[in-house]
C-alpha cells in the first residue's frame, strides 16, 4: 500500500510539474507584441502623431495620439501599402481590405480591416482613439498582419458610407507600421 501510495504521489508531482511547464509555455507564448508607426504631415499639414499596436492574449489594442491638427472630426485608416512617401500620402494605396467588404463603420456589418473610424480633435489641435480587435495580428498572417501598412489621418470625417474612402478628404498624415527589429 506504501508503494501505492509513493508511486501515485510521485505521479502527481510529475503531473504538477508537467501542468507547471505548460502554463510557463502557454505564458511565454502569450508574450505581448508592440508595433508602431511615427505619423508624418501630408498635404501641407501641420499634423504629427504616433499610433501604437499592442497585442496580448489575441487582440490587438490601437491607441493613436496625433496633434497639430485641424480642429473637429478626421476620420482614421490604415492602408494597403507601408509607403508614405508622396507628399499627399497616396503612395499608400487604398484602404487595407483583405476581406473584401465594403467600406463601412468599424464593428457594423460591412467594414473591411482598414476603416478604424474618427478621431475628434479638441481646439489644441489633439486628438487620440483607441480601438481593440482581435482581427488584427502583429507579425500573423497576411490577411491580418498590421505591420507593413500605413496609417492615415484623413481631413475630413469618414461619413461610413461613400464607396471606397467614406468621403473622407485628403490625407493630411500618414505612417508606417513597424515592428521592432528582434
């Protein structure tokens, strides 16, 4: 009985320790990813900000900071190519659409990956948005990879409807996703 019970207690430990190891792998993981983008002025604005990716634990956390902008309403995207180097941003391409929706409003049946939304910009000329999703990778796969594409600040407001840009003007900022390197 003495064995008995040495070897079902010697298999619980090894059971615990085996249950310890896994959580350790499923942390290790779950470690978060960070990706960034530096937004640059367009279009003779005077606009700069920064946008941050974070994902944890299989969502993806947007925060954009932007100031020097106009006051009121700019809508917010991110665009098919990591490539800011026109002056009026258009070397980014169209919205990143790996669905192929429509566009739309974030969340409301139809969207496609790229149409983040609005950010009211106050009379100091910032404004920040956050939005978390989890069809957005840093790093996964293409069709939800971030890093690579750009983000755009829109002059005006996205009106959620008008096909393909939601009429939202010029492209006053813009920046490029990137992860660090490793």
């Amino acid at each position: 009985m003495k064995m008995i019970r040495s070897l079902l207690g010697a298999g619980m430990a090894l059971a615990l320790i085996a249950g310890a190891d896994s959580h350790a792998a499923q942390k290790a993981k779950a470690k978060p990813k960070k990706a960034t983008a530096a937004i640059q002025s367009r279009s003779d604005s005077h606009l700069t900000g920064k946008a941050t990716f974070l994902e944890v634990d299989g969502k993806v956390t947007l925060r954009v900071m932007i100031s020097g902008a106009e006051p009121g309403t700019h809508a917010v995207h991110l665009h098919e190519k990591g490539d800011c180097t026109a002056a009026d941003g258009a070397s980014a391409g169209g919205h990143w659409n790996p669905s192929q929706e429509n566009h739309g409003k974030w969340a409301t049946a139809p969207f496609h990956h790229g149409d983040i939304g609005n950010v009211e910009v106050g009379a100091n000329g910032k404004g920040t948005l956050t939005l978390t999703t989890d069809l957005w990778t840093i790093g996964g796969a293409p069709e939800t990879d971030v890093v690579g594409k750009a983000i755009i600040v829109h002059a005006k407001a996205d009106d959620f409807t008008t096909q393909p840009t939601g009429n939202a003007g010029g492209r006053v900022g813009c920046g490029v996703v990137k992860a660090p390197r490793k």
